[in-house]
C-alpha cells in the first residue's frame, strides 16, 4: 500500500532523517532532493526507501570530511571525496566539469573516495541543461557477476549520457546490470520476490528471494555484450581512482565529462539535429500491436514533468513509517 505525500514534505522528511543520522544539512538538502526525483522519475528503489541503508552506511562511514581538489588543468580536475556521500560529490564534479567546459570547450572530472551516488541522468542533465554534452560514468561495490560467472566481481555499473536539444535534452542513463542493488533491497523492505532471471544464490543457482540474491550476485545486463560494457565502466572508474575490483570498504570511481558540441559544429544546429533525431524515432512504425516507439529517457522525462506539476510522489506505507520514526529517535 503506498501513501501520497507533497514534494516539499517527503524533502523535508529525508533532510531530517539525514541530519538525524549525522549528515551536515547542506549535504542532506542535496541528498533529499535527488532521493524525491528519484521517485518522480518512477524510481521508487532509489527513493525515501534508500534512506535505511543510508542510515547503516552513515554509521559506518561517517559523515566524511572536507572534500578538496587535489590535481587540476584547464580542462581536468581529480576531486578526493573525502568519504563524503557520492550523492554530493557528483553534483560537485559535474557542475565542475561544466565550469571547466564553458572556458576551455571540454571538462574531464573524477572522483574518489565517495560512495552511493544515486541516479545519474540528474547530474548530467545538468550540462546539456547548459547547452553542453554530458557523460557520466560510476562504478561501484562489487554486487554482480560477469557474463558465464557466479562471482561478485563488478558493481552494477550504470553509464549515462546527455545531449542538448531542441524540446528539452536528450538523456540516457542505464545500468549494466540486471538489476540495482537497490532495487534488491527494495524488494527485501517491501516483501517481494525478484523478477526471475535477475540473481543467483551464493552457489550460482537462479533465485527471486531477495536475501539470497543479496547474499549471491545479480547477474549482469545483455549477456556478453552488457557484461562487455560493465567492464568498460569498471575501467572508467579506475580512471576516476577506484579499486580494480571495488570490495565492501573499497574505492568507488566516478568519471564525468561535459564538452561543448560547438567545438565541431554550431550549437544550434547539433540541438536541431538532435531534436530531429528524436522525432523521427518517435514517429516510426512500432510493432504490430505495440505501443508508440519512444527515445530512450523520455519516459522518464515525462514523468518527473507530470510529477513536479501534481507535487505529490507515492511512497510505501511500511517505508514512510520506519522512516518517520527513525527521524523522531
């Protein structure tokens, strides 16, 4: 059963439950509004219901401390994190990215010693916001076997991109994965079984229980070709100063790049075409029977603009009630 709750509430709501747990409230605000998109874009896994875990991680970690830039170019920026969350640096590292951009056409960021950072289409969106091309990548704990293996070996390793357009930007963002781990802990907290063919045990076997898929792997996205790209995001992430292979109090990486289009054509003319792109998928023949062909992110897109005119998001009643109560002690 889900319960409505205004946007302002449900930020409010997170902010406190963040403070609560000993997170400055700068961070929190930053944190609480990407946790509430998150849930305007149909995410509810990485909504409120984040928030439990965040509670364990920030006893376990901490806060984090003062986050510094340790190696900067006109163009480039390595960013230590601090141990601060990943929801915060990477609002950082982007919007560093652009300011790089906007001076010398191209900015290259990474990021380490952060963790968990949330959706990526919300940081890149932020360039194409500003007439910039966006990349985003991130590794993460190891929590998903490679294509033909039963071991944790990569994170789910989501890759996101973003283009200015005529008719707003062009965003896709998708993991290499079967599914999120927080899709799994969704799951466990709400008392629901997996889709199949998502995880397996620890002993390699195909499971819908939750806890065993998170005591096991999830499995990886695409067969070999999805696998293939989780591994090109694992290397992106070493480039951004993650482990090799990211263990429970490892290294996390995070990549950002922001490039202006008008370094090979006038910006207007690339949003155009853009936008033309995207019509003419839009307006192609789907299947027999199918419903309209769409972009990919425009679903999306439609819904965190239809949430944000209701103001309200859905959030489930066994959720909003352990976080009530952990953020009044």
């Amino acid at each position: 059963m889900k319960r409505k709750i205004r946007l302002e509430e449900a930020k409010a709501l997170a902010a406190a439950f963040l403070c609560r747990h000993k997170m400055p409230e700068q961070h929190a605000e930053m944190v609480a509004d990407h946790l509430v998109y998150a849930h305007l874009a149909g995410h509810d896994y990485a909504g409120l219901s984040r928030l439990l875990p965040f509670s364990n991680m920030l006893r376990e970690r901490g806060p984090g401390g003062t986050i510094k830039i340790v190696r900067e170019t006109d163009k480039s920026a390595f960013i230590d994190g601090a141990n601060v969350n990943g929801y915060v640096t990477s609002v950082l590292a982007m919007d560093k990215a652009i300011a790089l951009a906007k001076t010398s056409g191209v900015g290259i960021v990474g990021v380490s010693n952060s963790w968990f950072s949330g959706l990526l289409r919300y940081y890149v969106e932020r360039a194409a916001e500003v007439d910039l091309i966006g990349m985003h990548a991130a590794n993460s704990t190891a929590r998903v076997a490679p294509y033909g293996g039963i071991d944790r070996l990569l994170g789910t390793n989501p890759i996101a991109f973003a283009f200015p357009a005529t008719g707003g930007p062009l965003v896709i963002d998708f993991a290499c994965a079967m599914t999120m781990w927080g899709d799994v802990l969704h799951h466990e907290q709400v008392g629901k079984p997996l889709p199949e063919g998502r995880a397996v045990d620890q002993n390699g076997f195909p499971t819908v229980d939750p806890a065993a898929a998170l005591a096991g792997a999830i499995l990886a996205w695409g067969g070999p070709r999805g696998s293939s790209v989780a591994v090109i995001v694992q290397a992106l992430g070493i480039l951004g100063g993650s482990d090799p292979i990211v263990g429970e109090a490892g290294k996390w990486g995070y990549l950002f790049i922001a490039f202006d289009p008008g370094l090979l054509m006038p910006v207007d003319e690339f949003k155009c075409n853009i936008g033309i792109m995207r019509e003419t998928i839009e307006a192609s023949r789907p299947t027999p029977g199918g419903a309209a062909v769409r972009v990919p992110g425009s679903s999306t897109q439609r819904k965190v603009t239809e949430g944000r005119a209701r103001g309200v998001i859905e959030v489930e009643a066994q959720i909003l009630k352990a976080i009530t109560a952990a953020s009044k002690g």
